[in-house]
C-alpha cells in the first residue's frame, strides 16, 4: 500500500508539470483569439458608423446597416464568451499552482515551446504542498474498528473521517444555499412573509449541512425549496420545516 502511494505521488508530481504547462499555453492562445476579436470588433464598429453616415445621404439601404449591426452583435457576445473562458483557464491554473482562486494572474510569454528558465525540483514541490489533494494523500491515514472484525483481504470498507470540527457553529441545509453565475453564496430567509436575499461566507460542509461564518444569524427561518426561483422582497408563505 505504501509503494502504491508512493507512486501515485509520484504520478501527480508529473501530471501537474503537463497540466500546468497545458494551461499556461492555452492561456496564452486565449489571449490572442480575444485579441483577435477586440481588432475585428473595433473594426466591425467603424464599418457600422460608415454605413450608418451612407444610409443618411441615401446612399446605402437600411437593411445593409442592419446586417453590420447583427454582425457587431455576434462579435459582442462571442467576446464575452472567449473572454469568460479565459477567466475559467486562470481559475484553473490558480487551483494546479495552490494559489487562491481570486488572485490576478498576470501569464506573459510566447506561444513557442522555450527552454524553461526555472527549476521543477524547487517550484513542485512547493505548488503541491499548497495543494489539499495532495497533502491528503501524501499523509498517513489510520483507521480503528469500533468493534474488531476479522479482515479478509478484498472487502470494502466505508470510511468517516472528521478534517474539521466547528462548536457551536450556525449551519443550514445544503438545499438552502444557492451559488449564483459569478459565484457568490446565498441563501433567502423569511421575515414578516417576504423572502429577503442574504449573502453569505460558508465554511465547511458535512452530513448535508453547510456551515455559515457570515450572513445568516442562528435561529433564522430560510427557505430549502423552490429559493432558485424567488427575488429578493417577494412574498411567500411558509410551509412546514421547522426553522431551522
């Protein structure tokens, strides 16, 4: 078992130079096909203030200023769409690194392999140890039979393994807590028959519950069914539950 472990580590340790230098590369691909977009956009926006010039002296049609406007548009939103991919391939790069999701990274290179001007032996190992998965696999786990059975070797095993524990903690149901597109936590709780929208700062989750640093004070009512449709002030009426 600890030669296996071992060599899963050592698996990890090369995955995460591919997969950090996969990244880094795409990133930089990215980065062109946005800019690529932002030349042909501003370039698009020209083409459209032309026309428009042109329709006004009679000397274009409407509808050739309406398919430069469509063709603006599409440029629009596909910006936005390669610009939010770009955002998930730093968030992804952030998480290989260990770093904190909301840091800016700023990626300057070519898109050409070069020869790297950095040591792997020094920079891994201290992505890794910033990394949860791997600190989680590298540590030696023992576990204690509450009443000691014979083991035969191929049975499975269930496992609960306590990483936190919080007194006194103000929890919610899971169902309650909704993640919104940008990424914030909320939850809605109810007051005077109207669903107020709180936000929240959530802590560790465990046995369907999810624990609550900020937002929420103890012994408010929130709602676990249905939140996904409410807007913040809209009256509801309670059904069952027991306030928790």
């Amino acid at each position: 078992m600890r030669l296996a472990e071992e060599n899963r580590l050592s698996r990890t340790r090369d995955e995460l130079i591919f997969n950090v230098s996969s990244t880094f590369y795409s990133i930089l691909g990215q980065e062109k096909v946005i800019d690529s977009l932002k030349f042909s956009l501003q370039a698009m926006e020209e083409q459209r203030r032309k026309m428009a010039q042109m329709v006004e002296v009679a000397k274009a049609a409407r509808v050739d200023l309406m398919r430069t406007e469509v063709r603006v548009a599409d440029l629009e939103q596909g910006l936005v769409k390669e610009e939010n991919v770009l955002d998930i391939q730093k968030r992804v790069l952030a998480t290989l690194l260990g770093l904190d999701e909301k840091v800016n990274l700023k990626i300057a290179g070519k898109l050409t392999f070069e020869k790297k001007g950095f040591s792997s032996g020094q920079l891994v190992p201290q992505a890794l140890d910033r990394r949860p998965d791997y600190q989680a696999a590298r540590d030696r786990v023992e576990a204690v039979l509450d009443y000691p059975i014979a083991i035969i070797p191929g049975m499975f095993a269930r496992l609960k393994l306590p990483l936190q524990t919080v007194a006194d903690a103000t929890v919610v149901p899971r169902e309650a807590v909704i993640v919104t597109p940008n990424g914030e936590r909320i939850a809605f709780v109810i007051k005077e028959g109207k669903a107020l929208r709180r936000k929240l700062e959530t802590g560790i989750e465990g046995d369907g519950r999810v624990q609550i640093i900020t937002g929420l004070q103890p012994g408010k009512k929130v709602v676990v069914a249905g939140n996904e449709k409410l807007r913040d002030g809209m009256e509801v009426k309670a059904q069952g539950g027991d306030g928790k």
